[in-house]
C-alpha cells in the first residue's frame, strides 16, 4: 500500500470513528458472534453485512431515515 492510500484510508477511519461512538460498534459487533459460533468465517460475515447493507440502501430504508433527520434536524 503507498503511503498516500493509507494516510487517506487512516482519516477516512478516523472521521467515521467520530462520527458513532465505540460502544455502539461493539455492541452490534457481539451480536454477530453467534454467526462465527456457527461456523461462518470473516469473508462469510462480510459479505452477509454487504447484502444486508444493500438491502437498506436499495430498499429505501436509508432514505427514509435521512429525510426524517432532515426534516427534525438530528445529526
């Protein structure tokens, strides 16, 4: 990796850590542990998150939530 694309992949991940705070993070990660208690691996879980991501982009969830904090001002 060139020292240009860490740098920017190193604040990217700084910016998102400031933006949700770490115990929410945790919290969400433990409640995946039954899936690698099953057997999945990380590549499995991944991909599960990426759908599933999908799935709440494509589906309009996401939006709906942004209009609503648009529309009361939460951040």
């Amino acid at each position: 990796m060139e020292l240009q694309d860490y740098l920017d992949k190193h604040n990217k991940i700084q910016s998102m850590n400031s933006k949700i705070d770490e115990w929410s993070l945790n919290y969400q990660f433990e409640k995946l542990v039954p899936l690698i208690e099953a057997g999945y691996d990380f590549q499995d879980i991944l991909d599960f998150f990426a759908v599933k991501f999908s799935d709440f982009v494509q589906g309009g969830t996401l939006d709906e939530i942004l209009k609503e904090r648009k529309t009361t001002g939460e951040k």
